[in-house]
C-alpha cells in the first residue's frame, strides 16, 4: 500500500537513481509515530526520495546529496546545536522542519533556534494529516511554518503570534529568492497553499470549503488574498504561475482529507 522509504544501506546499489531525485530526511528515533508520518509522507510526495535516518552522523555520508528538508523528530535537545551545523555545512539549501509533541513545552534551547531563524518550521503532533503535508510541502518550497503558540511564546523577543506563518518583518526577505521565485508561494500561509494546490486541481470553492471544514465565504477570502500575494486576476492565471516555477517537481498528487 505504501512506498517503502530508503536507508543509506540503499544508496550504493541506487546512487545514479536517487542523485536525479530531492530528498526528504526523516531524522527519528524509530517509534510507531515516525514510522506512519514516514510512510505518509512517502505516499504524498511520490516524486520526492525519502530517506529515515536514526543517527544523526548519518547526514556526513556522501551519498546524501540534493536534500530538500531534514524533520527531526525526538531527537534529544542536547544533540540539536550538533544537528542543525551539520545540516548547515553539508546540506546548506535544506530547510529544518521539527516535530513536537506540544509546541506549548518546547524545549528553551530550541525555541532559541527558531528565534534565530535556523530551523523553518515546527510541526506540533496535533495537526490534522493533511495540514502537517501541506506544511511539509511549503518548508520545501522555502516558506516557514509555526503554530500561533509558539509565535506567542517568543514575541517578546521579536516574534508576533497569532497566525501559523511567521510574522517578522525578514521572514519573507529570508527566503532564497530562487527557491520562492516569482509564484509568490514563499509568502503564502498554510492555509493559502492548501487552497492553492486545490485551485491547480480544478476545485471549486464549494467543495474546497467542504474537504477543509470551511464555510465558502472563508474560501473566497483566502483565493482573493492569493491572487493579490501572487499578482493574479483569476484561477488560470493562478495556476499557470503555479505550474512555470513548480513544473518540474509535477502536477499536483492526490492530497489526504480531514
């Protein structure tokens, strides 16, 4: 039912195959939860390699190259200033996304490391599915994700909460340009490259407001900001903008529903 995902065990014998292919790294200490979201995510990204790691040394092998985003997940706190270097010097275009039990507990050290603009997102455990891929999928396209908790937790030290995307004033500017490119995507919420990616499938408003437990005039809002982030006039526009910077990572794949 699911692809399995790789292990550098894999890489000698599918080298020539996997260096044509963006990597996503699952960095986990093996339990039942890694393994779902590992297989999940395996399933929405299809055109993506996704390689679990259970130690971090793993990162140094030569063979993990074009690698698009590293998850941790429980990974002791002691190990993150070690972790987010080597991701740093061998992996420097990946983005640092975190999964947390409760973004309310997050440990001070790495809230520190959020603070400073290192790690690109923190995914708390209790998002629904489909909203931690579209997260996943937006730290990939160099945007940033945060939970309206954390945002509160660090505002006096720069941060203003209430939103799942971050606020500051270089959050947009901190983005490699060639990574958002001209869609505009980079300076979308969650939420808006949810709709987005609905929108390049050809949904309507009705039913996308039905798959997202919104109501429709939530919808209309959320597309009209869109067309104004990405300087469109309607869907066609929308999506054709869509697909000139995205085409080569393929047309939008089947998404998980609430």
């Amino acid at each position: 039912m699911y692809r399995e995902s790789s292990t550098l065990s894999n890489f000698e014998d599918s080298n020539k195959v996997l260096a044509k292919k963006n990597k996503i790294v699952m960095l986990a200490k093996a339990d039942l939860l890694a393994e779902c979201l590992t297989q999940a995510i395996c399933t929405r990204f299809q055109g993506h390699e996704v390689v679990s790691l259970s130690e971090a040394d793993s990162l140094l092998d030569g063979n993990l190259v074009d690698v698009a985003l590293v998850m941790l997940y429980r990974m002791p706190a002691s190990t993150f200033p070690s972790i987010i270097r080597m991701i740093h010097e061998f992996h420097p275009r990946a983005s640092i996304g975190v999964v947390v039990d409760n973004a309310d507990e997050l440990d001070t050290s790495i809230a520190g490391f959020v603070d400073e603009g290192l790690i690109h997102g923190v995914l708390p455990l209790n998002l629904h599915l489909d909203v931690c891929l579209t997260a996943i999928d937006l730290l990939m396209k160099g945007g940033e994700h945060f939970p309206a908790a954390l945002l509160r937790r660090l505002a006096p030290r720069g941060f203003a909460g209430g939103s799942s995307a971050v606020q500051r004033p270089s959050a947009v500017e901190a983005i490699d340009p060639e990574r958002r490119g001209e869609s505009g995507r980079g300076v979308l919420t969650t939420r808006e490259v949810q709709i987005l990616d609905l929108i390049c499938m050809g949904t309507q408003n009705k039913i996308i407001a039905d798959r997202l437990g919104l109501s429709e005039n939530t919808v209309k809002v959320h597309v009209r900001n869109i067309y104004k982030k990405m300087n469109v006039r309607n869907r066609t526009e929308a999506a054709s903008r869509y697909f000139r910077h995205e085409g080569d990572l393929g047309s939008p794949r089947g998404r998980w529903s609430n």
